[in-house]
C-alpha cells in the first residue's frame, strides 16, 4: 500500500462518517475536484455562495463518477448534499490532500479508485448478521458467518472479507483465551514485513498464520519462522487444509508444522469454554463475536465487516 493510501486509511480510521454515504460523496466529488484544478485547494473556494453546503456535490455528479467505474447503484439520493458534516468533513480532507500534495505529487486514479473501493464495500452489504440456530452445529452456525463473508467479497471486487474475518475471528478468540494486551491485532491488510511481525500473532513461540488460501508465500514465512526457533501454525478454511497439507509435503519440515481448520478451531474453544455445558454455547459464542466487533473497530475501516448480532 503506498504511503498516498495509508494516509487515507489513517483518515478514515480517525473520522469514520468518510465511510458513510455522506463521507463518500465528499470524497468522490472533491478527489475529481482536485484532479481538475490541481492541488493545493482552498477550502473556502469549495463552499456554495450560501456558504452551508459543499460546492459540486449532488447525487448527478456523484452518480456519474460511479458510473465510470461500473457502479449504478445510487449511492446516496442528495449526494451528500443535505448530510450533516459535510463542510467539516471537506475541510478535513482537503488539508490531507494539500499536505499529501506537499510531500510529492499525488495520483488521483489511485486515490479515485481507493474511494471506489470504499464504495463497492459499502453497497455490498449491511454486514454479515448472526442467528444463532440451536438446531445445527456450532460449526455449522460459524460457516453461515463465513458464507455471509463469501457473499460479501463476491459483491465487493476484490476485498478480501473472508480473510479479514477469519483473521479476526481467530484474534477474539486467542484474547478470550489469553487475556486482554497477551496479542496485538493488525488490520488484516497490513503486511507482516511492514510490522515486523513473523505471523499473523506470535505468542510464547508459536507462530500462528491465518490464511484462507495457503501460498507458496506462506511456506516461506513459515521457513523463516522454523529458522528462528518459532513453531508455526496454519489455521485455514475447509478445503485450505488440504491445501496447505499438499504444500507441505513438498518440504523437508512438513512434520514441524501443524495445520488446523479454523471452523473446528473456534468449536473446539466454544466447547472448552462452555465446560461442553451445550446451553452455555450459544452465550460464548456470543462473546467471541462481540470481541471480533471490537477488533473490527480499533483495526479496520470498512464498516461491512462488523457482525450484526440480534
């Protein structure tokens, strides 16, 4: 991710209504802005004569943006215009932009699509919703989560909310676990190297890496972590178990490393937790998703990720 991008992030972590329709047809409408009339800007040139709305912003020329990139669903139907925060929220990122600008030259495409992206997220869906269902197996009531995930990515082009919420789902359950400040969490789109992190979480040794597709990448942040002394552990998806086993066969440490399916993983821990009291189950699993949403919301932007829960 450039440095253009994680500025952005940082921005949206800070200020989340950039991520409600309102946030992001300030967004839209002022990254083209910028590209037109060049950087820096003057925030008060972009306020209408009246001075109480943002200048350009209106669903006609946030729809046509959109419409660029493929997108016709209606955003929002004033485009932004009647949102409270606007002006706030335009004053905001124009000082982004202009000390972005100041740092080098910034490529709108780039910064266009990123709000693209965040649009594609947020018309996707409301978020994966939990309904527990005594009826069916645990494990069956957390693939309902990652089949909701599933559907989410298939709408969203090309965000990973499987992985991000496998990543997380396994972090609540190890804080569970573990105690409150045992683990740090990243956002699931922050790259090991540029946290100098072995894995995924590094706990007393092991080196726990949560993936739902296991890469020949993975294979050799795992040789890295045998090197070092660490005991890896792949924790995966279903057919990713497999996977990851075929990898390993074609190493000389396939023995050293355990591979786990990360739906039993989280069973197994509600079970334990419940002391395999079944009417307790429903209560812990609850706890995990309560602290997976607080993860959420320390560590991501995209507010889709976060579970409902009834």
């Amino acid at each position: 991710m450039s440095e253009v991008l994680s500025q952005l992030e940082a921005m949206s972590r800070e200020q989340r209504k950039f991520l409600r329709k309102g946030g992001l047809c300030v967004g839209l409408i002022l990254t083209r802005t910028a590209a037109e009339r060049g950087l820096p800007l003057d925030p008060t040139s972009l306020r209408t004569v009246e001075g109480g709305q943002v200048a350009g912003l209106g669903k006609s020329a946030v729809q046509k943006i959109l419409e660029s990139h493929g997108i016709t669903n209606v955003l929002a139907e004033e485009g932004g215009r009647t949102s409270r925060g606007s002006l706030g929220l335009m004053e905001t990122y124009v000082a982004v932009l202009n000390r972005l600008n100041s740092q080098g030259q910034i490529d709108f495409d780039e910064v266009l699509e990123w709000w693209i992206d965040k649009v594609r997220a947020h018309l996707a869906s409301e978020g994966p919703k939990f309904v527990f269902d005594a009826t069916n197996s645990l494990r069956s009531n957390l693939e309902d989560l990652f089949q909701q995930a599933f559907e989410i990515q298939r709408n969203a082009q090309g965000s990973n909310y499987v992985g991000s919420m496998l990543q997380h789902l396994v972090g609540a359950k190890l804080d569970l676990v573990l105690g409150p400040g045992a683990i740090k969490h990243h956002g699931a789109s922050v790259a090991d190297h540029s946290t100098e992190r072995a894995a995924d979480f590094e706990i007393r040794g092991a080196a726990i890496h949560v993936t739902t597709h296991p890469s020949e990448a993975l294979l050799r942040k795992i040789s890295g972590n045998l090197k070092a002394g660490l005991k890896p552990l792949i924790i995966t998806l279903g057919d990713g178990v497999e996977g990851a086993l075929f990898l390993l066969k074609a190493t000389t440490w396939a023995e050293r490393v355990d591979v786990l399916d990360a739906a039993q993983f989280l069973t197994a821990n509600v079970y334990e937790r419940s002391l395999f009291d079944v009417a307790g189950c429903q209560s812990t699993l609850r706890n995990i998703l309560q602290r997976y949403n607080e993860i959420v919301a320390e560590n991501e932007t995209d507010p889709v990720l976060i579970i409902r829960l009834d």
